[in-house]
C-alpha cells in the first residue's frame, strides 16, 4: 500500500516538472499553428500559413544550409583530428589525458563574447584574412564541440581494453593503424554518434559567435532567426518549432541507435 | 636443437628491472608454466617474448630465427590474455576469421577453417552469436580457437584462467592441454597457480623477482625446492629454520619438508623405516577433503602432517600425544640465493 503511495506520488512530481518544461515549447507550437492569439485563453484560428511562409523563405533554407554546412565541417574536423588523438593517447601514452582533461574545459572556462572578440582581433590584421566568412566559424564551431566529443569517445573507450584489443589484432596479422579501423573504432561507435548528434544539436542552436564573428555575411539559422524576430511572432515560432524538431529528430535517431547496439549485444545475430 | 631459446632478455620499465638476464630453452610441443606470485615479471615475459614488449637486451630465437627484433603480425604468435581481448563488435565466427581474414584466404578455406576449429573447442552452433552473449569459459574457448586458427609457431597463454570458476578452470585446463598435444604445439603458459601449473606442464619455470629461481619437471619443482620461496610456493612445505634444522637433522641451513613425507604413530612399533623420530602433540586437526592435516606442536615449533583421510588409517585427536617419523631423503636443504638450480 506504503509502495502504490510512493509512487503515485514519485509519478505526480514527475509529470509536473515535464509538463512545467514543456509548457512553453506546448505554447510555442500552438502559436505557431495560430491566426491569432491575444487576449484570449485559446486562439482565434489555427493556420499553417507562418511553416508555408517560413518553408517559401529562400533565405531560410540558406541560412538552413549554411549552419549544416558550418556544423558538419566543424563537426568532421573535430573528429577527423580528435579521434586519433584520443586513442594515441589512451593506447599509447594515458598520461596526456590527464592534460587533455583540463584543455577540454577551456571552451567552457572562456564566454563566447570574449573568445569572439580575441578572435576578430586576430585575424582582422591576419595575413590569413578569414574574418566574416564560414572559415572562421568552423574553426570556431570546433573549438566548442571538443569537450563533447572526447567526453562521449572517453567513456565509450573506457568500457572498451583498447590495449589488449589492439594487441591481439596485431598478434593475429594486422598493423597497429588497422587495428584501430578494424577493432577499435567499431566499438566506440556509439560514443562518435553521442558526440555528432550532441554536437549537431548545440551548433545547430549556436547564436554569439554566428553573430558577433560573420552575422549577416555568412547567415545562419540562428542569426536568421534573430533578424526575423521583429517580423511576426507567429512567424518565428514557426521557425523555432522547425529547430526543435529537427533536434528532436536527432535525438530520436541516437537513441535508437543506442538502444540497437544495446540489444544487438545482448542477443545472437540471425 | 631447441625450438624457441631465449637467451639473456632483460627488460626494465623506468629503472624499475622487471625480469633480467633470463635463459630459457623449449622442445618442440612443449607445455612450460611460467610460475609465480603477481608482480615477479612473468606477463611482461610472455608479452616480450610475443613482441608486444620491446626488450633493453637479449634475443628470442624460434626455430632458428632471431625474432627479437621482428614485427608483431610477422611473428606467427598465437595468444589468449587474461581479459579474453575478444572484439565484441564481431560474432564468434568474425573473430576467430579475423586472423585469417587477414591473410586474404579464400572465403571457403576460411569457412572450413574455422568451422573445424569451433568443433574442437566445442563451441558448435555459437558461431552466430555475439561476444556478450556468451559465458566466461565460452569467451576463452573463443580466444584459444581465434589464437589456434591462426596455426601459429608458438601459442602463448596469459592467465587464460584466472577469471573463470573453479569448475569451469578444471575443465579448460583439461581441454587445453588435450589440443596442445594434438596439435604438438609449443606452448608457453603463465599462471600463478601451482595446481594448475602441476596439472598442465611438461616443465615449469618458477619465477620470483624477475628471474627463474628454479626450472624442471612438476614432480622435480614439487619433491626438490631450491630454496625457500619455492617451498612455500609449491606445496604448503613446512620450513624449518636453520637452528632446528642443525639441532634436529644436523643440517646447517633451513630447510623444507613436506607435509605428507611425515609419518604420524603413537609408538615407534607401528613405523619400521625411518631416520629421524621426535615427540609432539597435536594441536589442531583440519578436514581437507580427501586430507587431514594435523598441526603438530614439538618443543621448539610446530609442523604441518597431511595424512590420507581413510577410515582404515589411524586417526588423532586434539592434544594426543604422537610421535613424528622422517626420513633423511625427505629433508630439503635449501639454498638461500636465486639463480641456483
């Protein structure tokens, strides 16, 4: 009986904290699905006019593209230079992780406005002139999704012997290189796919430095949105709905992911 | 000529000497146990023996060749570790094809091939399944079948055992010394269990501090212990300080005797052969199975007595008063340094 309290009572605490959490994203869709809403408890009408007006926007779709595009470069760059980096370090020198353990705080440690500012500094005298262009934000972007990538690989390795898994591919023929290909990197798998997605998702999102680094030269969704904000307020919950689901989407991607490997794992393959 | 020799290897990880100035010979099919307590250098051994260690000095020669120097994938060295290193992301068909896969044998040789070493080690009808789906002694069968398939020069063994259950240890310790010796091959084994060590071995290398203490047949380690480490790591030897030993077998050094090589009696009338007798009286007696073992207090210390528990046998009691039966053959000298065989 004590146990049936318990956890209707558990249930109550939890349903309320979500829905206080998804009250405002709840709010955000109905407007952006409303004609009008003003003074009165629902709206007037519903109306898909602000997604037909948002999905006509040409310059939605650029600034779309541009923020996939800066995303997934910054994105490949951090993994292309990072794993290697990790494993080295895991496999063949596990000191250095002590020291990356701190480096990886830097992007955390230093707001983005400071950064931003250092960083139009340098290069706006630079000899390599890279101020306002997608260059800049990628190198930017990768600064920000270090910490989420090699925290994601670093767990996921550390439920992985990477020496002895690589030890044992050598002894059976294959180089040190290929068994990092062949053995290694398909068992962190789901830490490199934590990392694309977590990164995805904050890149997608980030504002400060699409702003203060390029803004309207190099246009990105953020930045689009932030210039459509006196527009139409029902225009611009559109937009912001058509963010979350694409995060959302992503998150479901990963999660099945995860949860594929888990049962794959735990079951024989047909 | 010997199959692999090891002569002179001497390895050391920042100052701190992990074995030196090791010497070794092994016949072709050979089982040898590398034995001894954790920490005395015997898995950097194998490791350097297999490549994965470099060594500061000294050569491995395996049939002839110098493989010192040579690469880990070009040594044909098959090896199953402690942690079974198997690649979960692989069914157990995929990892025991990998080595082979590398090869670039057909796609036929490869399925004949590891079909027929599964059947060996008894794992028919698992070939789908993945690594996490399969139990601790199906791990290791899967790292000897992924390390056999290979047809390697020399399999080496890490404590392939260390983390299975007593029942499941017993029955992969018969099972891998049933395939060295059908498929003759060279095989070194590390362990820090003797009983396995005993069971398994053609010859075993004990080990301590980083150097062989002593080497020889299990009969030859277990009955003639150079010195006092191995008799207290073989057996449960009784050691008798150098003083008890001059007082009471007139030998001037300590010395090792086996629990079992001492007979127990009321009177001397029920023992015929022996060299030397003297008075005790049990203290405590423990069931061991198939084993009581009496602990005996003399005027000076005390002794182990293992004696076979059979109802015909005599049997004592806590605080009777017995008489203890040696004979010279079973008096151990032991040395006090290493490196004396």
């Amino acid at each position: 009986m004590l146990k049936n309290v318990n956890h209707y009572y558990h249930k109550t605490i939890i349903y309320t904290v979500l829905m206080l959490m998804a009250l405002p994203i709840l709010a955000t869709l109905v407007y952006s699905f409303s004609t009008k809403w003003g003074a009165t408890i629902l709206p007037d009408g519903f109306t898909f006019k602000w997604y037909i007006d948002l999905f006509g926007d040409f310059r939605f779709w650029s600034a779309f593209l541009r923020s996939a595009i800066v995303s997934v470069g910054a994105l490949a760059l951090g993994l292309v230079l990072l794993i290697p980096i990790i494993l080295l370090a895991c496999h063949s020198a596990p000191i250095l992780l002590k020291y990356l353990n701190y480096i990886i705080l830097i992007p955390f440690a230093i707001p983005p406005v400071v950064s931003s500012v250092g960083l139009l500094q340098i290069y706006s005298d630079s000899a390599l002139n890279i101020s306002g262009t997608a260059y800049i934000l990628i190198g930017t972007y990768f600064t920000i999704i270090i910490p989420f990538i090699y925290r994601s690989i670093t767990n996921s390795l550390s439920a992985v012997n990477v020496h002895d898994l690589v030890d044992a591919a050598r002894l059976l023929g294959s180089s040190t290189f290929k068994a990092f290909i062949l053995v290694v990197l398909p068992n962190i798998k789901k830490g490199i796919l934590t990392a694309v997605f977590i990164s995805l998702s904050v890149l997608l999102g980030e504002f400060v430095f699409a702003n203060i680094l390029v803004g309207t030269q190099y246009e990105t969704l953020q930045v689009y949105l932030y210039s459509k904000r006196v527009a139409s307020g029902h225009f611009t919950s559109a937009l912001v709905i058509t963010y979350f689901a694409f995060i959302f989407l992503f998150t479901v991607i990963a999660s099945y992911i995860g949860t594929k490997n888990e049962l794959r794992s735990s079951k024989k393959s047909v | 000529m010997s199959y692999v020799q090891v002569r002179n290897l001497s390895k050391s990880f920042d100052n701190n000497q992990i074995f030196n100035n090791i010497n070794f010979d092994i016949h072709k099919g050979e089982f040898i146990s590398l034995l001894g307590p954790s920490g005395c250098g015997k898995s950097t051994l194998l490791r350097s023996i297999a490549g994965l260690h470099n060594v500061d000095s000294g050569n491995v020669y395996v049939d002839g060749e110098d493989i010192t120097y040579k690469d880990v994938q070009k040594r044909n060295i098959g090896m199953v570790f402690q942690s079974y290193a198997l690649f979960p992301n692989l069914n157990v068909f995929d990892n025991i094809a990998f080595g082979l896969k590398l090869k670039k044998l057909s796609k036929e040789v490869i399925r004949k091939k590891v079909l027929q070493i599964i059947e060996l080690v008894d794992l028919t009808g698992k070939e789908n399944y993945y690594i996490d789906a399969l139990s601790g002694g199906q791990k290791q069968r899967v790292a000897l079948a992924r390390a056999l398939v290979v047809e390697p020069n020399i399999l080496l063994l890490d404590e392939p055992l260390s983390a299975l259950d007593a029942k499941i240890r017993k029955k992969l310790r018969t099972m891998i010394r049933q395939i060295q010796q059908e498929l003759n091959l060279t095989t070194i084994f590390v362990t820090h269990d003797q009983e396995e060590a005993m069971i398994m071995s053609d010859r075993i290398f004990l080990m301590d501090k980083g150097n062989i203490v002593q080497q020889g047949s299990p009969i030859d380690i277990y009955t003639n212990p150079v010195n006092k480490f191995a008799a207290t790591f073989i057996g449960n030897y009784n050691i008798l300080k150098k003083k008890f030993s001059l007082k009471y077998f007139n030998l001037n050094c300590q010395t090792a005797i086996r629990p079992e090589a001492i007979t127990l009696a009321i009177s001397n009338t029920d023992v015929i052969d022996y060299d030397y007798c003297l008075n005790g009286r049990i203290s405590n007696v423990q069931l061991l199975g198939n084993i009581i073992r009496y602990n005996v207090k003399l005027d000076d210390f005390s002794l182990n007595v293992d004696e076979l528990n059979d109802i015909n046998r005599m049997r004592f009691f806590k605080q009777d008063a017995v008489k203890l039966y040696f004979k010279t053959k079973d008096i151990q000298p032991l040395k006090d340094t290493i490196n004396e065989f």
